[in-house]
C-alpha cells in the first residue's frame, strides 16, 4: 500500500497517580502444548534491569515515565503522549547473535518494532542498539510479500519495504519491515526462538525514554506479535493475570500465550469481543455500572452501543465519558462515609481521601454483554504519591469520547482475563494473581 502513516492504538492516560509500572520480562514458562507463560516484573522489582538499590521505595514511586493515550472516534483513534509512568516493557532477545531488548508491550497497536544501527534520527536508549548488519538471520522483506501490504508503505528502488508507523502525537518510527529470529528464556533457562516480521527502526521519534528500545504490538491485527506468535505456539489466544497495584513489587504478573492460556472452570464468564472496523484493539460491550446496589446505565438514554469498551493492559485508570464519569464518581462519594479531600494541590481535582489503608467503599460491578465482573476497592482506589491518601482511579474521558470507555489495568487486577480472536469471547475469572 502506498501512503506515510498509520494510526494505532497505543495507549495510556495521564494522571498523577499512574504508579503501575511494570518490567515485563519473557521469563516464560513452556507448556506441553506449545505455549508458554510470561513474568510481568514491575519496574521497582530487584529482577527489573531498571532497579536502583539506591531509591527508596517512596522515590520508586516518584519515578514517572511516558506512555500514551488512545484517542477513539468510533472506528479509528489516534494517540496522545505525555511523560508519566504506567508502562509494561518486554525483555527479550533479537537476531544472531542475540541481543536484548526492552520494549513497550503495547494491547492497542500491531507492529512490533525496535530501534536499529546504523540510526538516522533515533532517541537515546540506554541499552546496546541492534545492528541487522551483524545479524546473520536477519532478512529484508520484499515488498511483494503480503507481509509489506498489511502496512502503509512503499517501495524502495532496491524492492524493500519501507515502513511509516505513526501515533497520534507525532511519534513515529520509519524503517524497513523485515524477518528476524527473537529468542525467549523460560524460568527453567531453556530457550524458545521462532521467526516473525519486525520494523527495523531506523528514524524513530517522539517522547519515548531511554529505557524503551521500541513497541511490541499486542493488538489484534494480522501483524501483531501476538498473531505472528500463533504459529509457533498453537493459537492466537492470550491470557493474562495482574497483581493489584501495591504488592510486593518482587511478585510477578503473568501472560500466557498459545495453546493452554485458555480461562477455563468454575466462576468464568465470557463476553463477546466486537469488530469495529479495526482489528487492533479489544472492543466488548458494557451495558451499565453499578455501585452497590445502584445501577448507572451506560447512556442516560438507556441505548447501548455495541463495542463501546475495549481493555487495555498498557493504562492504568479506567477512562469513561464525562458524564458517565460525573455520575459514577457522585454515587461513589454517596457511598463512602469519609469526607473527601479538597483544595490540596498534591491530589488536583481527584476525588481522594485520607487514609492509610484503601477504603471500606463500594463494589462497583462492570456490567459486560452477558458477563458480570465486581470490583473491589483495591481496582479503583490507587495511592497517590503522597502518602496517606487514596484517590478514584476512574477518569474523565471528555466529551469527545462520550459513549467510549477504556478498562484498565487496575480493574483488571486478581482476573484471569483470557483473550479468545478464533471464538470472539473475552473471559473474567476472578483469581489471586499474587499465588496463580
């Protein structure tokens, strides 16, 4: 395809308490059936490459990074970046010899890319840069494979695929699609490599940080990781565990990928996934919000847009039209018998409260097409920085986005959340993730 510029969705919000970092290491678990588990290392972890002895915990907190958020407008959307924590990173190892890398694991967009030498207009990392030159696997793709029409590029006159991938805050990466070996390490030390079409950034900007050596895209889509990962591995499902914000930061997270990462037993429920015209994200349908026993309808009309949410693992508030943000948040101050904090320029405009343990509040039940999900407090009431407050981790999505909303990592926290493209279901089975 001829054209510069793809929009995808790779997402964040920006909120002064998005604290949920984590280092996603392939630490990965190989399952008999061909898939295998991955380790999601917090940021602040002793097993992360980014933990500094040095910081205390409080000064962990502190550390913001950037990520981005998505912009939809019905069956596309853009992406905004801006400097805060919120992150997951994938560790693992590209081309002959290996080296490593450290990229953004990404729900909301397709490619997976990295930074690569010789670099035109490349932002510093902190980590060695690969060089396909000194790879002896790496491969150009021709630009009369199918894998060089599922994105927007051109031609070169050497018939290689010349690649624009952009976001909606400008940030782009431009290179040349090609096939590369990636390798990963289960926990047991064995080795699982398999080939997969990657962009080789060469002109990569934008307000990425040092620490990210690019984006593995986790989306839907034919080119995503997780699709080309199929193959090897048996099927384009995935699944994923999160710990609540606020565990030990040495107790990972999961994600399975393939064969074997169903969500299966007592206590699951399933809800359609929803096609909107873009195979990248996660669309599901929710009806309504109740906080306790009151029921908040989607749409003060009572209509129901079918694909009006989608789950996103890569920002850690719930976003929600303003309205019904305003009128979740009202219900949700009706229920707590504390008094909310006002005019301390720490917290801003959130609805926070003073206390040293998360709030005896409500459960707030998330309403999904055939599926209910309950919430406890830990999901929507995240400490802030400063210490001794605990502040609503829902957010405004305004009024450009009235009828979308975005779940978040927070809500998804202690779910087994099982993602299913072959059935179109996405399933909820409420777990420890700290233990499972």
């Amino acid at each position: 395809m001829e054209g510069s510029n793809v929009i995808s969705f790779q997402s964040s919000f920006v909120v002064a308490f998005i604290l949920c970092s984590y280092f996603v290491g392939f630490l990965a678990t190989s399952a008999s059936n061909g898939g295998f588990t991955v380790e999601l290392i917090r940021r602040d972890s002793v097993k992360s490459p980014f933990y500094d002895a040095n910081k205390t915990p409080a000064e962990h907190l502190n550390t913001f990074f950037p990520r981005r958020l998505a912009n939809v407008d019905g069956n596309s959307a853009g992406t905004v970046v801006r400097a805060y924590k919120g992150q997951h990173l994938i560790k693992l190892s590209i081309g002959t010899p290996p080296t490593d890398i450290y990229n953004i694991a990404d729900t909301g967009s397709d490619l997976f890319w990295t930074q690569c030498s010789p670099c035109e207009g490349c932002y510093k990392q902190i980590y060695p840069m690969f060089n396909p030159d000194k790879s002896s696997t790496y491969s150009d793709i021709s630009c009369d494979s199918d894998q060089c029409h599922d994105l927007d590029t051109k031609c070169t006159p050497e018939k290689t695929c010349q690649y624009v991938y952009g976001y909606g805050d400008s940030s782009t990466t431009r290179g040349f699609l090609a096939k590369e070996t990636v390798t990963l390490t289960s926990t047991t030390g064995q080795k699982v490599s398999t080939d997969v079409v990657f962009g080789c950034g060469h002109n990569n900007t934008g307000t990425f940080n040092d620490h990210e050596t690019g984006i593995i895209g986790l989306g839907g889509g034919v080119v995503s990781f997780t699709s080309q990962l199929a193959t090897t591995f048996g099927s384009k499902k995935f699944s994923h565990c999160f710990s609540p914000f606020g565990t030990d930061p040495d107790i990972p997270s999961k994600v399975s990928f393939g064969s074997g990462s169903e969500v299966s037993g007592p206590g699951v429920v399933s809800t359609p996934l929803i096609e909107r015209g873009d195979t990248t994200l996660y669309f599901v349908t929710i009806e309504g919000i109740s906080v306790g026993d009151k029921y908040l309808s989607w749409d003060p009309s009572g209509a129901v847009s079918k694909g009006n949410a989608f789950l996103d693992s890569g920002t850690p508030p719930m976003l929600l039209s303003e309205d019904l943000h305003n009128r979740l948040e009202a219900e949700v101050k009706k229920q707590i018998t504390l008094d909310p904090i006002t005019g301390d320029p720490d917290l801003g405009t959130q609805l926070c409260y003073k206390s040293e343990k998360n709030l005896d509040g409500p459960i707030l039940t998330l309403h999904f097409e055939g599926a209910d999900v309950k919430l406890t407090p830990e999901n929507f009431f995240i400490p802030p920085p400063k210490a001794g407050f605990f502040c609503f981790a829902v957010q405004n999505y305004g009024p450009v986005q009235s009828g979308f909303g975005l779940i978040g990592n927070f809500a998804q926290a202690n779910y087994l959340i099982g993602y299913d493209k072959e059935k179109m279901t996405l399933s909820f089975k409420h777990t420890d993730c700290t233990k499972n």
